[in-house]
C-alpha cells in the first residue's frame, strides 16, 4: 500500500514516513499543499495523511480539488487540538477521517488500517488463494495453517500479489505501490524480496506460487506460469 504524507512540520513529517515505513508501507512526503496535490494528481496513492495547515494549498483546499476531479482516494486530516471548525469543514469537503495532534502513532495505524480496507469493495480483510491466507487486520499469513513470518515488506509484497492473482505483474507496478519514489529503479531489491517471499512460501507448501515472467516481471498462481 501506497501512502502520501503532506505535513510541513519536516520533525513530525519524518516520525509518520520513519513509523509507516516501518509497518510495512510505501511513503511519500510532501511539505506543502501544492506539491502535495500535484504527487496525488501523478501517483495512485491508496490513502492521504493530510494536515490542515499548510502553505501553498491548505489540506481543506487539497481536499475540494481532489473531489472536484472525482478522486476517491482515502483521506485523514490531521488537525490542531480544539479546530473543530476546520474538522467540520475537512469532512464537509470530502475527507474521511481526521486526527488530532498530539496523537498516538498506535491510534494513527488504526485508522488508516480502518481506511485502507474501506477504500473498496476489492478490499476485504482476508485473502485466501489456494491453502494461503492473508489477514490485512492483524497483518499475519499462513500456508497450511502455518504461521509464515514474513517482514513488513514481504507482507506487503505478498498482499500485492494476492489482489493481483493469475495476472502478470509488472515490476513498474511493483515500484508504484509497494515501493515509493526514493526507490532506486536499478536496485535489485525487488528480486531479493520476491526471492524471499518465494522460499517461505516454498517451506509451508508444496506448489509454488510466485513465477517470474522473464523480462516483464512476476505472476502469482499455482503451477508454472505459461
């Protein structure tokens, strides 16, 4: 999953890129309200973290410009203590959600967690293809009914590849939503992941299930890719 955070406070800017990288997720940043809605006009993000206050653009302006063009992408506002004036007017104009400052990072990843899966009908909370499941709440798969211990990047990758089943995925697509913009194209990164995703999945199961499509990308499925 693909998150933009627009905060121009660069100290907490760079605590929610440094917590969400962490569990798992792909971050971009932006400081302020322009460059913010420029990146999420260009990149698919699957959720905005989006403060009020902010120079070029406001959150509230983001917000309204973002909804004129008909995007549905999710969006949490992060709020001073005590604006509910701005809090009214933010969902007024289309957001989905609001926090407010100073909050917990436990109660942030709640609810964007809780935003991620509403984003769609196409979300829902468990996967399961063949004996692999994937629980997108507690952030756990298992093949077999065998815990598999997999890091936020491969659950990421994994989940990725679920939603993705029996299609070829491009390793563009790979670098648009489970990597971000800091991501060095050249670097053999993808291939080390799926390689490691590829062997636990291996020590749980019988059949393989990640293919490599050569000089596209990869395919998840069972029995050899064609």
């Amino acid at each position: 999953m693909r998150i933009l955070v627009v905060e121009d406070e660069k100290k907490v800017a760079r605590f929610l890129e440094k917590g969400l990288r962490e569990e798992g997720y792909s971050v971009d940043v932006s400081h302020d309200g322009t460059d913010g809605l420029l990146k999420a006009h260009v990149h698919d993000y699957d959720l905005l973290v989006l403060d009020v206050m902010l120079p070029g653009k406001s959150g509230l302006e983001v917000v309204r410009e973002l909804r004129a063009r008909e995007s549905s992408v999710p969006v949490l506002l992060l709020t001073a203590r005590g604006d509910q004036d701005d809090i009214v007017l933010g969902l007024d104009a289309g957001a989905d959600d609001y926090l407010t400052k100073p909050f917990g990072f436990d109660e942030l990843l709640a609810r964007v967690r809780a935003l991620l899966r509403r984003g769609g009908s196409a979300r829902p909370d468990r996967l399961i293809y063949d004996d692999l499941e994937l629980d997108r709440v507690t952030h756990k798969a298992h093949r077999g009914g065998d815990r598999l211990d997999l890091t936020p990047k491969e659950f990421q990758l994994l989940e990725f590849l679920m939603l993705n089943a029996e299609r070829v995925v491009r390793r563009t697509e790979l670098l648009e939503k489970v990597w971000d913009l800091q991501f060095d194209p050249m670097s053999n990164v993808i291939d080390v992941h799926v390689g490691h995703l590829r062997r636990k999945l291996r020590e749980s199961g019988d059949d393989p299930l990640v293919h490599t499509v050569r000089g596209v990308g990869y395919i998840f499925q069972k029995g050899e890719a064609k």
